[in-house]
C-alpha cells in the first residue's frame, strides 16, 4: 500500500529520530511511503491560523494541491500538521465561497484545490488501511512487562468531528496500539491535560507540563507514550527547564510511539534513536534487555 508522506517541519529539523522510526517501522506493516517534493509549513495550526486564517488556508491547500496532482492520500507524524490539513481540507470542501477565495490565490502559482484527497494521521493509517494484527505480526520482541504512559495530547483528537481519530473523551486507539506490541498501556490521571506549549502566558507552560509529569510519574511507568513532537518537545527539554527552575527532578522519560513499536521489531535503542533523547528510558531498556548503545 502506498502513502504519501507529509514530514512537516518540526520532526525533520528538531527530532529525525522520530522520521527514522517511521520510515523504519512502516515497510514491515506493508506501507510504501511516497516522497514529494515541494512541500511547505503545514503551516501552525493556533498562532498563523489566529493573525490570518485566509493565508494560512491558502498554504494548506497549496500543500493539499501537491498531493492531488501526486493521486494519493496524505499521512503525517505530528498532530499539529494532521489539524492544520484536516482542518484546512474540510473547511475547503464544504466552504465553497472560502474555497473559491484560495483559488484565485493558488491560481498565481498555477494550482487549484479540488477536494480529492484525504488527510490521516498515521496512527488511523495504520487502523484503517494496516490493522493491528498486522501490527501484532511485525513484533519480533514483545514489549512484555514494559509499562506505558498514555498521552493524547490536544491535536490528535480535537475537534473530534474534523481529526475523526477517536472518542475524544475515552480515546482508544494508543491503547490498542501498545497493547499490540506487547507493553501495558497506563491511564494516569492528568491524561487529557493539555501540555501548555501553546500558551502565552511566561509561567502557566511549565506549570501544566509539571502537572503531567507528576501525574504519569505517580503511575510507576517505564516511560510516557505519545505521539505529539510538540508534547515530546514539552516533555523532554521541560523536565530540565523545570528541574533548573524548581530543584525538582522528575525522570519521566518520553518516547515516541513508532520507536516503541521499532524496538518490538527488533531494532535497538540506537536504531530508534534513543540515544538522542535527554531522559532515557532507562528501565525499558533493561527490560528488553538493550542498551542504549
């Protein structure tokens, strides 16, 4: 099966270890991933969106527009990329005045919309097309024993009418998806807690990733399970920020759902990138028995 790739900026640039993961995992799932040229910034689905939403449409479309002349349906890895185009495409498809007003726009550089494509976030891509049996089938070392914190994140899931990604009040699909490589999904309570990367405010961002990480912490994991690099990003690097602000050292390790799923493949910790992460997980690695090397 073939699917186009939409990398976005954020993940190539700041963590390619998670690109790798994808480009590693995929093939064993029987997905052919599908490069193009030419694409641009989603572009950022708050800030852009809120100084001008016609300029931020008419970006989307030009990136909607490459993948209609390619014939094939786009994936992407970061949430924040999968609401900017999933938003962007149902606005245009049932906007028709909206629509029009980015045609004349696009028809500068040549293109024009026409609706043909959809937008999927890998995880429904792997749902709808693959299946998690055949997930389950790709798995060399189950993940046994290796408990995973669950994070969502905001993205993913909302609004859930445009993402059509799961129920957004008792979402499954990273459940079923750790559950398939073999680890033990972990509900902590601050799930649904927004990692506060988008917030303005100087002090309220560290506040709610603090709250996050004591959440999961409290829950006894091996590390956090999500699929946001903004989240990863808050996760990873605000640990330090909050251990240098406060004194308080947390050692949550987050990781990136496709390197899990690389290292139930049988990949090492290195070949997912691991090693490049600030907190390692350091207790996963002892339970499939790798370092980080």
């Amino acid at each position: 099966m073939k699917a186009l790739f939409f990398p976005g900026c954020l993940i190539p640039i700041k963590y390619p270890q998670m690109e790798v993961a994808v480009r590693r995992t995929l093939p064993p799932l029987g997905i052919e991933i599908v490069d193009l040229e030419g694409f641009s910034c989603c572009p950022d689905p708050i800030f852009f969106q809120a100084a001008d939403k016609v300029g931020w449409l008419t970006m989307a479309a030009r990136n909607l527009c490459l993948a209609e002349e390619a014939g094939i349906d786009i994936f992407t890895i970061c949430s924040g990329c999968t609401g900017t185009l999933s938003e962007a495409n149902h606005i245009l498809k049932h906007e028709p005045p909206m629509r029009d007003m980015v045609n004349r726009r696009l028809k500068r550089i040549g293109k024009e919309y026409r609706g043909e494509i959809e937008v999927r976030h890998i995880v429904t891509l792997i749902r709808e097309k693959v299946g998690l049996e055949r997930v389950r089938e790709s798995v060399k070392r189950p993940l046994e024993g290796v408990r995973v914190a669950l994070h969502y994140g905001c993205h993913l899931l909302k609004p859930s009418d445009i993402m059509r990604v799961d129920d957004p009040d008792e979402p499954q699909i990273l459940h079923q998806l750790i559950e398939a490589i073999g680890a033990q999904p972990i509900v902590h309570d601050e799930r649904f807690l927004c990692c506060g990367k988008a917030c303005i405010d100087p002090d309220l961002p560290l506040e709610m990733t603090r709250t996050v990480l004591r959440s999961v912490k409290e829950a006894d994991v091996d590390c956090m399970g999500l699929i946001c690099p903004t989240c990863f990003s808050s996760f990873d690097t605000g640990q330090l920020l909050i251990a240098r602000k406060t004194g308080e050292k947390m050692d949550v390790p987050p990781v990136y759902y496709f390197q899990l799923l690389g290292l139930a493949q049988g990949l090492t910790p290195a070949e997912v990138g691991l090693n490049r992460h600030r907190i390692k997980p350091l207790s996963l690695f002892e339970k499939i028995g790798q370092g980080v090397t």
